[in-house]
C-alpha cells in the first residue's frame, strides 16, 4: 500500500470503528431493475445516511455500511421492505 501512496493513487487511509455491514442476499437480484433503489430509499426514509456501498462478485448480494447506531434501524428498514 505504500506503493500507491507515494505514486498518490490513494491519498490517505482512513479507519472508523464505530461501523457496521448490512447485506441484502437475494438470488437474481441482479437481474431485476430497482432493487438497490429500493434498499437504498427504505433506509434513506428512516435517516439512516449509507457510507459505503458494494455489490458482492456473485451479485447475488448488495453490502451497505452505516453508523453503528444506525444498523438496527438499517435492519428493521429492510426487513418491512418487500423485495418479492
């Protein structure tokens, strides 16, 4: 990693611990349009901000992290969400 540093590919590294993953596992979610809008708008709705986004390789999966405080609420967000 120093490597990219020095040529300034990354600027600077960062690290919270006062994070948690939340991820949507569905099969096909990939093949049906709107899905991430819609994990995305359920957790928006309930003022939970998204600080990082990522799509598993299978992409059978869409992992989120929020604040610590805010994973129970990102939780239950998605859980009333209806993705059938």
């Amino acid at each position: 990693m120093s490597h990219e540093i020095a040529r300034g590919d990354i600027d600077q590294i960062k690290s919270r611990d006062d994070v948690v993953i939340v991820t949507v596992v569905g099969v096909g979610i990939h093949e049906r349009p709107g899905v991430a809008a819609r994990v995305f708008a359920a957790i928006a709705d309930k003022g939970v901000n998204i600080l990082v986004i990522a799509q598993g390789s299978s992409e059978c999966s869409i992992s989120i992290v929020v604040a610590a405080k805010d994973g129970d609420t990102a939780v239950k967000a998605l859980h009333e969400l209806a993705l059938v």
